[in-house]
C-alpha cells in the first residue's frame, strides 16, 4: 500500500508548516533519502534481483534508523499536535509502508499511477457523454494506451498514428504483442518524417 507513505510523508510536511518543527524536518529528511536511494539503485541495477538485494542493503537500514527514531519520538510527542499525529500514522501502517520492498515493480508511494490519472479525473463530467458502456470502454483503452506510450517514452500522437497504419495487417497474436508500447520503438525517417518500428 505505497499511498501510506505519501501519506505519511505528507503529515510531516503539514507539521513542519504548522510549527517549524525540527523533528518534523528530520522525519523528511529520512523520507527523502529512501527517494535518494531508490533513484540512485534504479540508475545502476541490471535486474530485479539485483535491484531487490540494492534495496536490502542501501534502503532497509534507513527504514530500520527511522523507525527506531520514530519509536523514541512517540514516547515524547504529544499526541494531539500535528507532528504526534504523524508518528503515530506512520507507526500504526509501518508494516504496510514496508511492503513495496518486496517487490521491484513498486515504489515508495503511487504518485506516478495519480498523476497519470489526474487530467480524467478532471474531466470526469465529459465521460458522461461516452454514449455507452462500449464508448466507456473504448474510452478506457485508448487512455490506457496514451498513459503506457508515456510510460514508456513514446509520443502518444506518434505511437497511435503507427497503431492505426498497422492494425489492419496484424493477424496473429504476435501482431498484436509487437505493437504494445512496451514492445515497440518508434524511430523517425528522416526525410518523410513516417515512422517505422524497430
């Protein structure tokens, strides 16, 4: 449950503007170096198992220090303010907050998937005009593919446009894989400016 930490991280944040807290600032700065960290370990891993035993090594003991920092400051905060609010939520979902480090494919909290999903949830009001639960569902595909194209470096325009030239020859199941955007580079020509898969 990665949104605990953004959570978490959140209340420190809001105790540190109420009251200049030192120890809120500390928190962050713990919260800050497992960010630090998970860049620097996604920069330099060749694979998940290496990523994963990165991750024992560099980011568990800064968990450890602020968990056991987190403990001491309980017994001295005082409950109703907004930083012993904020201990207290961290220490209630600790073990939640630790999950995500069981598995590569997850992060510290799940700003990328809310960010993603932001602008349609702006515009939740033009969805009623999706005409049916089809239109709905060919809505939900199409933004699928734009957000994964982004996740994976590709011009939404571009990567739909290559789609929608190549769509009617795929014939098999493997057609279909190869034009995936996580199977796909898209690489300009020069001088036609068409685009070709790689």
């Amino acid at each position: 449950m990665p949104a605990v930490w953004h959570i978490a991280r959140r209340k420190f944040n809001d105790a540190l503007k109420a009251g200049k807290s030192e120890s809120a600032k500390a928190a962050l700065s713990f919260i800050q170096k497992v960010y630090v960290k998970e860049a620097e370990l996604r920069s330099i891993s060749k694979s998940d198992d290496d990523f994963l035993a990165g991750r024992k090594k560099e980011v568990q003991p800064v968990f450890d220090r602020f968990k056991e920092w987190l403990t001491d400051k309980h017994e001295h905060a005082v409950n109703s303010g907004k930083f012993g609010e904020a201990v207290s939520y961290t220490l209630e979902y600790w073990d939640l907050i630790l999950n995500y480090l069981l598995s590569p494919e997850l992060t510290p909290d799940n700003n990328t998937a809310e960010n993603a999903v932001r602008p349609f949830i702006c515009g939740r009001k033009n969805w009623l005009f999706s005409g049916s639960e089809d239109g709905a569902r060919s809505s939900c595909f199409m933004y699928t593919l734009i957000e994964n194209a982004k996740l994976y470096k590709l011009v939404p325009y571009d990567y739909l446009r290559c789609l929608f030239e190549r769509i009617p020859y795929a014939r098999t199941d493997e057609d279909w894989m190869q034009l995936l955007p996580w199977n796909i580079r898209l690489t300009p020509f020069e001088d036609k400016g068409d685009w070709v898969i790689n």
